[in-house]
C-alpha cells in the first residue's frame, strides 16, 4: 500500500479500503448521517448536535463507550456531497488524544459482475497530529484499528439491510 505515514513533520496519515456487497446508494444513506454515526459506529454510545442537523458546517458531539482511553468527541461536517459520494469531517474538540483529525469517506461503485446488488468500494482516508510521546506508527495503528471495526460493522449493517429489502420483494 502507498504509504503516506512520512508526509508531514508532526502528521500522519494513510486511508483503509472496504469493499462493501450492498449498492452505493444504500451505503451513502448511511454515511451522510452525520447526526447518527451510531448507526454503524459501535464505539459511540450517543451522539448530540451542538449545531445544525446534518448540513455542512453541522457539529456534533458524540460520546463513546467505555473502556476506551476517551469518552467524548466535538466533530465538525466540512463536506457532504451526494453527486460524488464523499463525507468529511474533522475532530474539533474532546477528551482524546487526536488532535486535528481528519477523514474523507469516498464510495465507488464496484465493478458489475453480474451481481444484481452491485458493489460499492469506500475508501476513508485520514490525518492526524502525532502527539509528542508517540510514534506515527503507533498512531496509524490505533486510528486504522477503529476504521476497520467501523467498516466491518458497516458492512453488517448494510449488507443486512440489502438482504432483508430483497427478501421483502420476493
Ligand atoms: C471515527 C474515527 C475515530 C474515532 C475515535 C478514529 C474515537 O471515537 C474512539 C476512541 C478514541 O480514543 C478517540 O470515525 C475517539 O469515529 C473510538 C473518541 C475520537
């Protein structure tokens, strides 16, 4: 993989690809949810808008479940858009330790073969400061740990709902 974990002094970051058996638009429903990442998201217990509802600009604060080295996130939406299926969003403030995270969720339709559902290719990438005492190895770990678990929750969300909707129309 392409590693861009040396790009800037004091930053790291890289992006973590997920390819999800569910039609792109069933997945960018998800994901444009700002204002309920719990949907998919299984280490936040509850999420609240400070700010808007959804719309670029929109903050919100979510709060994660125990267990882990923080309990809460001040997030900012600074993109949203549905013509080509990209979310971003940036870590504005918490308990945590990462400091100026960003991430960029783009979708992709995957390519048709013959499957009737479609494929679709989400690809998040991400930034973040290295905090003093850390190495940007160990940074890169530990955010790209939390990606994957969110992406293969997606993944069960998703591909449950793509059966269950099948289901109904037969
Ligand atoms: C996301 C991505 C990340 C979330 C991290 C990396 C976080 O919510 C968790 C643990 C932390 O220590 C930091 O898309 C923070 O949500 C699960 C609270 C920010």
């Amino acid at each position: 993989m392409l590693s861009l974990k040396n790009n800037l002094n004091n930053q790291c970051g890289s992006y973590v690809v997920q390819v999800i058996d569910a039609p792109l638009q069933l997945v960018w429903s998800i994901i444009r949810r700002f204002e309920k990442p719990q949907i998919y998201k299984k280490f936040i217990k509850n999420c609240t808008m400070l700010s808007g509802n959804g719309e670029i600009g929109s903050i919100r604060e979510v709060q994660v479940v125990s267990g882990l080295p923080a309990s809460v996130s001040i997030e900012r939406l600074d993109q949203l858009d549905d013509e080509t299926h990209t979310m971003s969003f940036s870590m504005v403030g918490g308990d945590h330790a990462l400091k100026n995270y960003q991430s960029t969720i783009t979708l992709h339709e995957g390519e048709d073969d013959g499957d009737q559902y479609g494929k679709t290719i989400l690809v998040e990438a991400y930034v973040v400061d290295v905090p003093k005492d850390n190495t940007k190895e160990d940074v890169c770990l530990f955010v790209e740990t939390i990606l994957r678990c969110n992406h293969r929750s997606l993944v069960w969300v998703v591909e449950k709902t793509a059966s269950s909707s099948s289901d109904d129309s037969v």
